[in-house]
C-alpha cells in the first residue's frame, strides 16, 4: 500500500511541472531522437512522460552495458522493460542506440547540480563516459533542492548545457 507522504506528492507535482516544461522546450519539439531514463526513487519522475510520447518520437533509455559503459535501447511500451541490473532499475530489450550524431536531445538525471551547469551522478562515471565528446543537447533535470552554488567536479565530469528544476532554469 503507497503511503503519498508530504515528500511524494511534492516530487509528484514538481515532477509533472518539470516534465512540462521539458515538452514545451524548443528542442524537445523538433528532436525525433530522445535520450531519457526510466526513473528510480528519488529522481525527476519520467514514466507518464516517456510512456505519454515514445510513439510519437524515438526515446531511448541507458542499460548497463559493463562497470563502466552505458548503452541506450528503444523504449518500445512498458511490457519490454526488464530488470537487469544491480540498480534495479527497468531497462528496454529494445535496438541499440549506436549512431550518437543522429541524438537531437539528452535529458539527464543526477543527484545534484551547479550553477556553472555541473553535474554530479550516482559517482559510477556511466553518464560521463558516455556523454564525453558528444555534441548534441543536454539538459539535466532535477528538483530545487538539488542545485547547488558550486558542487565539486573533476576533469572527467560533462557540464550540462542547461539545467531545469521546477522553478530554476539554468541556462
């Protein structure tokens, strides 16, 4: 049974608010390729989003390729997500994502954010490895209360191109 504590409806709202403006972005309107992720816990909440528009555009979702690689696969419905990972966290069995010039948009998690754009993950590097040297949009998303003046970075760490909260946009 869900208890809906002041902490869940919080994320819930947030959440549907950030996601909104995900969709109103101009480059979530015209990206037909969509880099997203399926969210555990205590992220951004994205299933009603991506089951709302993987029909209408191509979102692909990271696997866990080794200890430090992340592939992404097409979303294609709920029914092929499997749980394959030591995060728990459902992955699609759809088609490799390879060709990374032919992602329009990235629309990545993290555990906190700055306001020179950087971004701290769960401390596995999986998004810095991948997201080096690769040149299309990225935008991180997360709650208020997950950005930060200055969080510590190092040379491996990728800035995000902007940063959206349910009432900050970093830009």
């Amino acid at each position: 049974e869900l208890h809906l504590t002041h902490d869940n409806i919080y994320k819930e709202n947030a959440s549907k608010i950030i996601m909104n403006k995900v969709e109103n972005h101009v480059y979530f309107k015209h990206a037909k390729n969509i880099l997203l992720y399926w969210s555990a816990e205590n992220e951004v909440n994205t299933h009603e989003f991506i089951i709302k528009w993987y029909l209408k555009k191509n979102i692909y979702l990271p696997c866990i390729k080794n200890e430090r690689e992340l592939e992404f696969r097409l979303f294609e419905g709920i029914e092929k997500l499997k749980i394959n990972n030591k995060f728990n966290i459902p992955e699609p069995i759809g088609k490799i994502f390879s060709d990374a010039e032919e992602v329009h948009l990235a629309i990545i998690p993290g555990l906190a954010f700055d306001l020179n754009k950087n971004r701290m993950g769960r401390g596995k590097g999986y998004y810095d490895n991948y997201l080096k040297n690769k040149k299309f949009w990225k935008i991180g998303i997360c709650f208020d209360y997950q950005i930060f003046d200055k969080i510590p970075t190092d040379e491996n760490d990728v800035k995000m191109d902007e940063i959206i909260s349910e009432k900050q946009y970093i830009k």
